[in-house]
C-alpha cells in the first residue's frame, strides 16, 4: 500500500497563496493518475485537481485560474500552488489516487489543513 504525506498548509488571509506537497512512500504511484480533494468543515470530501501520469490536469470549476496542479515523478511528489485563496477554499486537503476518490476508497490519509481566514 502507498501511503502519501501531505505539507504545506496553514493560515492565510484572503488573496494569499500557498503551496502543498504530497510524498509517496513508493514509486509505483508514478503509474496513476493523482489528485488533490479537500473537506471543508461539515461537508464531504470533493475533487479539487487531478494530474495524469503523463502531466495531464483538470481542475473543479472552484479552483479554475487559481490553483495549479504539478508533479515531479522522480521526486515522487505532487504539489498544489494556491492563489488567491478564498475563505470557501478552507478545508483539510489530501491527495490520493484518483482511483482511490472514484471508487469511494476509505483509505486517506491525515490531510494538511488550510484555514483562510481575515
């Protein structure tokens, strides 16, 4: 099983960015598509990006001309650039397989909290 880290996060106020980043504990990652989702507070988890293996993103409309999604397959990392963050964008955050968020995998680590907040 891959197990994944996730850093970077913290508190900002409106307009403010950060970057998180997500290690795997293998390689064998590097075969799947990637992805960013997040929880805000009393609500479910959602998609916020995802990333092929090739380099390939897509983003939810929330994020779009915001965030950035990259990957760095030797380093066995993925990373989130945030820009112009909103108080809506607060919530913890997590990567994962894109597999592992379609299929309804309970299987997640702790997340990185983000709290935008004046």
């Amino acid at each position: 099983q891959v197990q994944f880290v996730e850093s970077g996060g913290g508190l900002v106020q409106p307009g403010g960015s950060l970057r998180l980043s997500c290690v795997a504990s293998r390689s064998i990652f590097n075969l799947f598509t990637m992805g960013w989702y997040r929880q805000p507070p009393g609500k479910q988890r959602e998609l916020v990006a995802t990333i092929t293996s090739g380099g390939s993103p897509n983003y939810a409309d929330p994020v779009k001309g915001r965030f950035t999604i990259s990957r760095d397959n030797a380093k066995n990392t993925v990373y989130l650039q945030m820009n112009t963050l909103k108080p809506e964008d607060t919530a913890v955050y997590y990567c994962n397989t894109h597999t592992a968020y379609t299929s309804g995998s309970s299987t997640w680590g702790q997340g990185t909290q983000v709290t935008v907040s004046s």
